[in-house]
C-alpha cells in the first residue's frame, strides 16, 4: 500500500468487468482480505489528524480555554473534571451533527466532498426521512424551511452550551469541596435535548447522525439530576452502550465481521496475519477459528465482563485493569479504520472510560446502589433497556443504533441494481454530491480503475453473511444480473443523504420512494434487494425486492445458517429462500 497511490487490485482492468459478477466478487474478495479497501496510507493520516488534532485537541482546547481551566497539555488539572466531561459530550455531538465525526470521508465513501452532513441537513429539499409514520407533523420526505432552521438552531444551542462558562452547583460542592470549574448550566442543556426530540420524530438522519441514542441520555442527565446521581447514571448508560453492544455479538453473523474488519487495517503490516483470519485463504473464506475466538473471547465476551466490573467493582486494581482493557479495546478499533469510521467516538470512550471509573470510583461512593435514592439506578436501567430490548425482540421497528447493536453483523442491508445508463438519473435528486462512480474519478481513480474501486463494496459485503443472501436473491430475481451494475447501499446512501452508519434503515423503501420522486426510473431500471436484521433468536432474515418504480415486488426469508456457511462468491449457487409474497402480475424479467 503506497503512501499516496491506493493499492489497486491485479487484474486487467479491461477483462476484469467483462467477467461474471460472482468471479469478480470472488478476486476482488481475496484481494479485500490481502489488501482491505486499498486507500493510500495518506488517507489514514488526515483521519488521524482529524481525530487527534481537530476533534481531540481542539475539543481538550474548548473545554478548558472556556472553563477556565489550564491549557490541553495540563492533563493532571483537567481530566477529572466535571465540566471538561460535559463539553467533550458537547463537542462530540456538534461534531457528529455538522458532519465531520463518524461517517466522513473517503473510507465511508465520501470522496468529493468529504463531509456530508451539514451540506445536505442545511439545505432544503434534500430527503429527509421520519422514523415511524404515526407520528403527526412529520410528513413528507423533503426538508422544509422549518427543518433547516431547527437543525440550524440545534448547532447553535450546542454551541453556546459549549462556550458558556461553568455554572456554580450544590451537589458538586458538597461532593467535590473545592471545586471552582463547577458544570454546564443545565438550564443552556435545555435547547439542545428539546430539538434533538423535536428533529429526531421528523428526521431520523440527523438525530441518528449525532448520535442523539447515547448523547440524548447524557445530556438529559446533565440537565436534571444531581452530581453524584449523574455520574452514577453515565456509568450505567456506557455499560448499557457496552453489554448492549456485547449481546448483539451473540449468534452466527459476528464471526464474518472480524476477518474484513482485521483485513481492512493499515495497523496490520502482514498479509499472512489477514489471512489467518480466513479458513483456507483464498478457497474457503469463511472465518477461522482464530477470528471466531477473536469476536467471541476479543469482542463478546470482553465487551460483556469488563463493562460490568467497571459497573460493580469496588476493588481498585480490578477496576484500573478493566479501565486498561477497555481503553484498548477501542483503540483496537480506531487502529482497524472501520468502514463508518467512529473514530470520534471510541476516543471519547476512552476517556469517558478514565473519567467516569477512575476519576470517580466505587469505593468513592460512585456505585450504582449509592444513587438516591437506590432504586433511582434501577429505573434509569429500566429506560436506557427499552429501545435494545425492543429492537432486537422487532428490528423492523428500531433502528440497530438504539438498539445497541453496533458493529455486530447482524445489519439491515441491501444491494442496488441498476439496468446500463440507469445510475446516471440517481444525479437528478436535490443532494450535495454526485454519484460515487463520478466522485472517484474526480479524485483521481481513473476509468476504469473507479468502477473496480466500488465493486470492491459489494465484495466486502459479500464477506459478510447477508451479502451472500442479498446476493442469492438477486441471482434469483434477475436473469440481466450480469449487464446491470451493483452497488453497496450504505456506500449509495452516503451520496444520498449525506451519512450512513451501517444503517440499513436509511435505504429502505421510504427512501427509494423519496428517490424515485426525482430519479424517475422506470419500472426495472433500478431493483434493490435489501434485508432487515435478524430478530434475536429467530434463525431467519426477511429480505424485501423492490422495484424503484414499481415498490415492493416480493418479500421472503433465509436461514442464516445458510448464509453463513455459504462462501462468499456462491460457488454451490444461490443460498436457499422462502417467499412469502409475491407481487400480482409482476414481470420485467424478475422471477415469479
């Protein structure tokens, strides 16, 4: 991998696209596991800069310069300090709403321009798209004026809140005598969790893109409780976050994240180490023992245990070694460049680790029974499980954010289709950015090195295990698979709302009607098979086919023990399907 120059795959490029779609799902897979997404090291650096520099530093410089407080480099005087914790939240949450956070940049496929966001949720007649349609005066899928004025007025109410000096409080007094920085003043908190609600029952890309699921609780926190009952009740939200996240790791699809994930970090220097990942590499893809014990023991079982000592332990060394295991457990992942890139987040983690168990600890009187009163711990317990119950118990009704499902493998994903020509009307809706394939080539990919750049996507997703049924559907469905172009949809979904997340809510059916308004495909230009998450303990995914202009055409299932032992590039043919319903009439080619 070059400094500069990504690492392209071997392969003539000319003969390359004229082979079957699985062939090359099948090299440009190996070459994913040798090579990952193949961007030049440059662009982890400008990650890392913005990680450190930009988000870290300047955030550290934030936070003390507007409490006054000693310079970043002063740790010893700031890193325990309530207010410092309270603006790093403050921060984090402008800097995921603007839109240069999580999701940003070219390994999120943000190429021309980089950041999404605020470039799209500023600007009136973008998509915008409503959690659940009972919920009045949330009609539409275009934003109005009065949507960009309650984002833009959620920016500035974050700002000022950030930039107001401390506020004196009773609590922390009599809890830390001395303290002089004192906290946020909860009444500035006020505006920012109103219109986090408010903007987050007419558009859930923008509440979901600040990440409103873990921020919005804090914030509410900061607002209403006293000291001691606060830090308690962060304590017990990043374990939820943490156990949440460890629980949804449980069942067949995490295994398949590992090998992508180990493959796709420039932190791992050898290639024989990646393709330890894989059974037998390049024959059988399928995880190996060694990334299996690394998801289960590395990922489930530390992301379970650590979590609850941290919550519960009033022994000092335990509790500074599950401090020390989890922070590298997030550097772990910023050193993997993951494709949504949560860089922003697992730093803040790191820190809300260090500050919440160590800067307050147990044995201070920091437990979860010493709440008051005591019961108060079980009540917010109570509320912070609702959303991770439901949406693993009906995924169809939460996203897999609130659900506490990130980076599981058990994702809502799809895959789109589009007949020659067809992609090019995807320009023709009210976005900030062109369509990917022009996007590449503007950054330089030459044709056709660009077109083989994003065929890359689909092989990455096809190591994963709703790949191989997303793929098997369209096999099914699609006698001219092999002279349409495919394309991943969290990619695709990028170009068009501005974020993604690993959320394959963001490109179901209400968007493809919100596309369809514009695009104005006609009926088997565009044919998208996309899949709802596993629901916990059912074995099956329901999948859906859509036809852009005609809706829905088919729905169905798969086992996903199918998919899971299926490879990659389906060598023994589609993995087996149950349809359930099939549209009247339905043609243009698509199986009956």
């Amino acid at each position: 991998m070059g400094f500069i120059k990504p690492d392209l795959p071997s392969v003539d490029p000319t003969t390359f696209l004229q082979q079957p779609l699985m062939e090359r799902v099948r090299i440009l897979g190996a070459d994913w596991a040798e090579n990952g997404f193949g961007s030049p090291k440059m662009v982890h650096c400008i990650y890392l800069l913005k990680v450190f520099g930009l988000y870290a530093i300047g955030g550290i410089t934030i936070a003390t310069l507007t409490s006054g407080l000693p310079a970043f480099w002063h740790v010893a005087q700031w890193w325990n300090q309530p207010i410092v914790y309270q603006k790093a939240i403050l921060w984090t949450v402008l800097v995921e709403v603007i839109g240069i956070g999580g999701s940003w940049g070219p390994l999120a496929g943000k190429v021309k321009p980089m950041t999404g966001g605020i470039w799209f949720w500023a600007r009136m007649g973008t998509i915008r798209l409503r959690p659940w349609t009972w919920v009045p005066l949330t009609s539409g899928s275009r934003r109005t004026a009065v949507d960009v004025l309650l984002y833009l007025a959620l920016l500035a109410s974050i700002v000022v809140a950030l930039v107001m000096p401390g506020a004196q409080s009773d609590s922390l007094s009599a809890a830390v005598p001395g303290n002089a920085t004192g906290v946020v003043a909860p009444a500035l908190l006020a505006a920012p969790i109103v219109l986090l609600i408010i903007i987050g029952l007419r558009d859930k890309i923008v509440f979901l893109g600040a990440r409103g699921e873990q921020y919005l609780p804090a914030l509410t926190f900061f607002a209403v409780l006293p000291f001691v009952d606060m830090i308690i009740a962060c304590k017990i939200l990043i374990v939820v976050v943490w156990v949440g996240a460890g629980f949804s790791k449980f069942g067949k699809h995490f295994s398949n994240v590992i090998p992508p994930m180990i493959s796709n970090s420039p932190a791992v220097p050898f290639t024989w180490i990646k393709r330890l990942h894989y059974r037998d590499f390049p024959h059988d893809m399928k995880p190996s023992r060694v990334a299996t014990v690394m998801a289960h023991v590395g990922g489930t079982f530390v992301e379970i245990a650590a979590p609850l000592v941290l919550l519960l332990s009033t022994t000092q060394w335990l509790t500074v070694a599950a401090v020390a295991l989890m922070v590298c457990f997030h550097l772990f992942i910023v050193s993997t460049f993951p494709l949504a890139v949560p860089l922003e987040w697992n730093i803040l983690f790191c820190y809300a680790t260090v500050f919440l168990f160590l800067g307050f600890p147990a044995w201070h009187g920091y437990a979860p029974w010493n709440m008051s009163p005591p019961w108060l711990a079980l009540v917010i317990l109570a509320a912070l499980l609702f959303f991770p119950v439901l949406g693993n118990i009906r995924p169809d009704k939460i996203s897999f954010l609130p659900s506490m499902r990130q980076y599981a493998g058990n994702w809502a994903s799809a895959l789109w289709t589009f007949t020659p020509g067809a992609e090019e009307k995807l320009n023709r809706v009210t976005r900030s950015a062109t369509n990917q394939i022009d996007q590449f080539e503007g950054a330089g990919y030459e044709i056709p090195w660009n077109e083989i750049v994003l065929q890359k996507t689909i092989a990455w997703r096809s190591l994963h295990s709703q790949g191989r049924g997303l793929f098997s559907v369209l096999l099914r469905n699609l006698p001219d698979i092999e002279s349409r172009t495919v394309r991943e949809a969290e990619f695709l979904c990028n170009s068009i709302i501005g974020f993604n997340f690993g959320e394959g809510h963001f490109h179901n059916e209400d968007m493809i009607a919100a596309v369809q308004d514009e695009a104005q495909f006609l009926p088997g230009e565009c044919v998208i098979a996309w899949v709802e998450s596993e629901a916990f303990g059912s074995g099956v995914q329901h999948y859906k086919l859509i036809d852009a202009a005609l809706g829905v055409i088919e729905r169905g299932t798969w086992r996903v023990a199918d998919a899971v032992e299926a490879q990659p590039w389906l060598p023994d043919g589609p993995i087996a399907t149950h349809v359930d319903w099939v549209r009247p009439g339905r043609g243009h080619g698509a199986r009956t």
